[in-house]
DNA sequence: ATGCCTGCGGTTCGCAGA
C-alpha cells in the first residue's frame, strides 16, 4: 500500500492537479495539508469519485488538514490532543486494511499534520511551533505505547539536516532550520520514529518545497519539510519511499509536492 | 538590504506562507 503526504496550498486551486495525481501514483491513502477552506467547500464528490473516503478539519482562509483513504476509516481526533488551538493543523484516522485470503485485516493509525511556521524567529509565532510541536511530542509518545502501524504524515516545517537544503547556510536564521527547531524533531526520531524517506536513502537534493519567488524551482533551491514518520511496526513494512517533484513544473502548482511510502 | 510569488478575503491592499 502507498500513503502520502501533500500540501496542496489552497485545496480548490489545487483540485486538477490533485486528481491528475491521484489516478497517476494510485495512493491508498493521502494525508492533505493547507486546504484553505472549510469543510462544505471541499471537492469532496470529485475526489470520492475516485474511490476515497474523504474527512477533513477544515477552516476559513488558512491552514486545514485532511485524509483520505480507499480503505474505511474512522476518525479519532481533529485537533491536537492536549493542545487547544482555533488553528486546523491536525487530524487522526485508524483504517481497517482487508486481510489475504480471508486472513482477518489489520489496521494502520495515520494522522495529517501541518506544523507552524514559526517564523519570524525569535517572537510568538515561533514560540507556537515550538508548543504545537512539544505537544506532538507528547501525543506521538501516547500512540507509539499503543505497538501499532502508525503514520505520521505531514509539512512539519522542519529541515531535518543540511542535505535536506540546496543552500543551507540561507535558512540558518529561519524558524524551518534553526537548532531548536531541528532538535524538536529529532526528538520525535529519538521516540522510535523512522524517516520513511531517510531510510530509504542517503542522497541529498530530494526537496519537498520550492519557494514561488526568485526562482527557486528553476534553481533547484529546494528544501525537504514534508515528512512521513514511521512506527516500527510500520518501518517493518517499508518497501519504498519517494517524492513527486515533477508537481512543481506543472502550471499553477503549490509551492510543495507529493511525498510517499510504500508498505508491503 | 529588500522584494521577488501565490492565495485569500474582500476590495484594488494586507496578511501569511517558508
């Protein structure tokens, strides 16, 4: 089965593209970020079209997460637990996947996660995302005791290391690479969290955002913040991971790309 | 050193993004 993560920067802008890709990779389940709209004015028919159960935690104008999934799922949580916040940076499905051969199914926990910012750095919006990501924190450790497959896919806004940068001494002052925000999410590693794409690969220049501005796509000045963390009992299962980066030469195209994994 | 670009809301500009 493939999972992805997408931040698609304004879900109605982006519907063609989304469906276009939908039929070309065949995800089993999408994690969506920054649908920028509430829940009524998401194309929910087009893509439920294409054979996916649809739930979102939408808002008006900013942020907005989603999943959807070709297998039944249910929702546990829209909103961080023990993190009140009018900001819809998160939700939780459990999916029931169809066991072989009439072997009973097994399930996958997954969320879609859309970390702040944080910038500009120092200030209270940096201080935000280090709250909302102590609190991730806090609930990753809660669901890694529960010893099931476990997803946690998402924009975490977060450069891991300088690989993961065409030009990292350009973000050492920005909230997405400065030392505490790296050291938050290696914290989640250190949990027992692996890297889908990491463990995959030792390569730089796999990017997962190119900034709309002085030409950053042409440039290929690209950074790696979209993210798929892995229980162990799911790493177990890792058969691939990769990136769609062919998105961003599309015309109007977010400013992120499709990220995934594949789990056997 | 600053803005570049894009989306949104709601009006022709400000905010947010990263």
């Amino acid at each position: 089965m493939i999972i992805a993560t997408f931040n698609v920067n304004s879900v109605r802008q982006r519907e063609a593209h989304l469906v276009r890709w939908l039929k070309a990779r065949a995800p089993d389940i999408v994690c969506l970020q920054e649908l920028k709209c509430e829940d009524h004015a998401f194309p929910r028919s087009e893509i439920e079209a294409l054979g996916y159960q649809v739930e979102t935690h939408g808002q008006k104008t900013f942020n907005g997460v989603a999943i959807l999934s070709r297998f039944p799922i249910t929702i546990e949580e829209r909103g961080l637990p023990g993190f009140p916040d009018e900001q819809a940076r998160y939700i939780e499905a459990v999916a029931s996947l169809p066991g072989e051969k009439g072997a009973p199914g097994t399930a996958i926990r997954v969320a879609s996660i859309y970390c702040p910012n944080g910038n500009p750095a120092p200030g209270p919006k940096y201080a935000y995302k280090r709250a909302f990501m102590a609190a991730l924190m806090g609930h990753a450790r809660a669901l890694l005791a529960l010893e099931e497959m476990l997803v946690l896919a998402g924009d975490y806004n977060v450069i891991p290391e300088p690989r993961d940068a065409r030009n990292p001494d350009l973000w050492r002052a920005d909230a997405l690479f400065l030392p505490e925000s790296r050291a938050d999410f290696r914290r989640l590693l250190t949990l027992g969290l692996t890297d889908a794409l990491r463990a995959t690969t030792d390569s730089g220049g796999l990017y997962s955002f190119w900034d709309y501005q002085a030409g950053a796509w042409p440039r290929d000045n690209g950074i790696r913040i979209d993210h798929l963390l892995l229980s162990p009992q799911a790493a177990d299962r890792l058969r691939g991971a990769g990136i769609d980066r062919d998105l961003r030469g599309a015309e109007k195209p977010s400013d992120h790309v499709p990220v995934w994994a594949e789990l056997g």
